[in-house]
C-alpha cells in the first residue's frame, strides 16, 4: 500500500491483513481460524505476561505479553537480571488495553528502580511497543520519533590481558572484524603484578598509572588515532583519583573515560544519581569526557542532574535498565537539549538488542551501542526476522518492518534456558504482591445507625 492511498479503512485491512504474518498464541481466539479482530484495536486487551529465561554470558530474561487477539510483545529485563521484576506487574497489565502505552507505563513506574530493579518497567515498554507497530502495522521506532539513521554503530566489549601486545592485538582484531569504535576495560588487576602500582586502596599510583597508560599507547599503535576509543572498569575510585586518572589519559584521546566514580553509601556502581556534583567536578577537572548512567532509571529518577547541571560529557544508559524504548528516548533528547551526547550501554540478547536499535535510531546524538556477544556463535540464532549476522561489520541495521521486527526461534532458544521452561503458565503473579489498594471488607463508610455502607 502506497503512503498516498493509505485510509482509514485501508490501514485497518492492513492491519489484519499483517496480523496473520506473527505467529499465533496458542489458545488465543485466533488459532482454528476464528475471527481475526486485529481491525479493533480498542477492544485490544492485555491477557498474560510470561517469561524465558535464556542462560548465556549473562541471564537474559525475555518476556512475552500476550491480547486477547492473539497479536503479542516480546521485551527483555536487564542482562543479568530476573524475569520478576517484570511479572510481578502482570496484574497490573491484564485487562487494559496494551495500546494505552504511557497510561500503562506511568501506572507501573513507582516499581521500577536503578540497577536490575530498571528492568521488569523496561521490558513492559518493549513488549507494548512491539504490540503498538505489529497492530498499526508500523516498526517500533516510528512509534517515538523520526529515523535519524539506518544502522547503529556499535562496539564490543574485549577481554583484556596482562600483555600489554595481546591488549592490543585483540583490539586490532575488532577492527579487523569491521568495528569502528573501540572500549578497553583498564581494571587494576592488569597492573596488580607491577611494582608500585597499586596503592592500599587498590588504585593505581602514580607508577601505575603509567603502566595503564602503556596498555593505551599499545592499543593505540594498533588501532590508530583516528578511531573513537573508549574506557571502562577502573575499580573503586574516590574523586580525586578519577581525576588523576582522567587528567593521565589525556594525551590519549579517549572518547570516554566510563564509571570512574565510585560512591559507595551513595549507591552500588559508579553512576548513582546522588552523585552527580562530584561528577561535575570531574568533568571539569579534565578535559577527557565523562560518562556514566548503565545503571540508572529514569529521566527524572536517575539522569536529569547529571544532564541538566552538564555534570558528565556522555550519558550511558541500557534502555533494559533506563525505562526501555519511550523513556531513554526522553533521556536521549533531554541530553541533546543540553548538549551532552548519548551512548547506549546493552549486554543483552537480540530481543532487547533490537529493541534499543529502534530507540538508538531516533536521537539525534547517539554515539554508539555496546554488544557483549560479537564472539557468542548462537546469540544471533535465539532469533529470525532480521539479517545475520545481527552485528555486521560494526554495525546493525535498523529493522523497519512491523514491532520490535524479530520472533523468537523457539528450537534456539529451548537449547540455552537457564531454567523455568519455555514461557511456562504464571499464576503465582495473577495478583499483586508487591502494591494495591485492597479493600478488605465492605465499603468503610458507616450510617447514622453505624451499620457499613456496602458500595454497589
Ligand atoms: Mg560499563
């Protein structure tokens, strides 16, 4: 269909029409042939909410939301992380009409949280996104935004060694394999065999600072300076450290130094949103730019301080942490708004993967995506629909068909659950655990006789 002949009428046939491309749920209306009623989308309602949990280099935990129409949506909570956090909000969900995207989204948000605690919200947002572009037959990026470009740039994660050469060989590999941008992870572990390298803290010393800075230069040899490279890793620093750190890299021309903080009773990990000051006082300590945020939530719980007091030169959020697609979309532009750039942290599977690709496509200053399985051989098989390898040549192209634009291979999967089945029945989640108003007897109102008022 044509853009100029699209109607009303047009875009609901087509709609059905797309409905009978997505594999069917089983014992939905729509198996045997019944009625299709993808054309009624306001009688679009959400019935189930289950999980698989894929074991790889992380646990992946993918979820499935399933309608009445047999139409559904596949999201992902934090690598690492448990399918929970995202079904105990499934008596949340069943009944509303998963189209209403941001009512369900705000209506869970007060238990979504940093860290894993980000990832059931996230994978919701995901899930209802790939709903909302396989009904109105459109790719999930359309839904938030325009296409800003039609592949995301990615990097990998590399394993490190304590020969500086080998360092720096497998980072020559990456770009090799086609890869445009690079991280290294500078832990102080490398070093820790060096004398008078490391401090009582387990920081470097001035000596060992130098010796990280010998794995850079070697690094750089191999790859070049006219390629970004990244860093990442560096343990427990206080403030001053990161600043010793940061101002010793200089010379090396890093496109980001990562996470450098660490906070301690302000939050687990180096980005916890309290801290943004000393942030501030990092990024202007040096002229090597500062990123942070793979564990926060949220615009406003997590990145606006950090973004509108421009106390970090990148922010880094893992949209299966930040609020999944519509919120690190906010995040995104917010930070565009203020003139700090994005990069988006991912060590997910292909479902979660392709998810962020849609929401990546849409800012206007997206840097790069991280990937932590360019050297898993089957991570691309867990799904079909989109081009393989999903990571070619340093990049991935941005689907435009309908949804997230993958399905899930059923026999790929099944070969790597870590454990709980392949999208096992969840009653134990039918009703809430967490949160709700639970009336407990008849309504508590009582009459001038003292007797209870029971609504009707
Ligand atoms: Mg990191």
């Amino acid at each position: 269909m044509s853009q100029s002949r699209i109607t009303r009428r047009g875009l609901v046939a087509g709609a059905a029409g797309l409905a009978g491309m997505f594999k069917m749920t089983a014992g939905t209306p729509q198996a045997g042939g019944a009625l299709n009623k993808n054309s009624a989308p306001s009688q679009l309602k959400i019935t189930d909410m289950r999980a698989v949990l894929v074991a790889s280099n992380y646990d992946y935990p993918i979820i499935r939301i399933d309608t009445n129409q047999g139409v559904y949506g596949l999201g992902e909570a934090r690598d690492a992380g448990r399918e929970g956090t995202a079904l105990v909000l499934k008596p949340h969900l069943v009944g509303k009409n998963p189209l209403s995207i941001e009512p369900i989204l705000d209506s869970v948000r007060n238990f979504a949280n940093h860290q894993r605690m980000g990832g059931g919200y996230s994978a919701i947002d995901m899930a209802l996104h790939d709903i909302a572009g396989k009904v109105y037959g459109v790719p999930a990026w359309r839904l938030v935004g325009s296409k800003y470009r039609d592949k995301i740039r990615v990097y990998c994660d590399t394993t490190d060694s304590k020969d500086p050469k080998v360092f720096g060989e497998r980072l020559r590999k990456r770009k090799e394999q086609g890869f445009t941008f690079f991280k290294m992870d500078l832990v102080t572990s490398l070093i820790a065999d060096r004398p008078g390298a490391l401090t009582a803290r387990n920081t470097a010393t001035p000596r060992g600072l130098e010796y990280l800075c010998e794995y850079i230069q070697v690094v750089r040899d191999q790859i070049g300076w006219e390629v970004p490279l990244a860093t990442d890793h560096f343990g427990a620093l206080n403030l001053n450290d990161s600043i010793r750190y940061a101002r010793a890299f200089e010379k090396y021309d890093l496109a980001w130094a990562e996470d450098m903080i660490q906070v301690d009773h302000l939050g687990a990990g180096g980005d916890a949103p309290k801290n943004w000051r000393a942030y501030k006082e990092l990024k202007e300590a040096t002229v090597t730019p500062i990123c942070t945020g793979e564990s926060l939530f949220g615009l406003e719980e997590g990145f606006r301080d950090l973004i509108e007091n421009r106390a970090v030169d990148i922010v880094h959020p893992d949209p299966l942490t930040s609020g999944g697609i519509r919120e690190t979309k906010r995040i995104g532009d917010f930070a565009a708004m203020h003139g700090v750039q994005t990069a988006i942290h991912f060590a997910g599977s292909p479902v979660g993967c392709l998810g962020a690709v849609h929401m990546a496509a849409t800012l206007k200053n997206m840097l790069a995506m991280e990937n932590h399985a360019v050297d898993i051989p089957w991570w691309g098989e867990l799904v079909t629909g989109v081009s393989k390898p999903i990571v070619d040549r340093g990049y991935i192209t941005v689907p435009d068909t309908p949804g997230l634009g993958v399905e899930l291979n059923e026999a790929a999967i099944k070969e790597h659950i870590r454990k709980g089945g392949y999208f096992a029945p969840t009653p134990q989640y039918d009703d809430p655990i967490l949160d709700h108003f639970r009336q407990g007897g008849p309504y508590p109102h009582l009459d001038e006789n003292g007797k209870p008022v029971v609504s009707r």
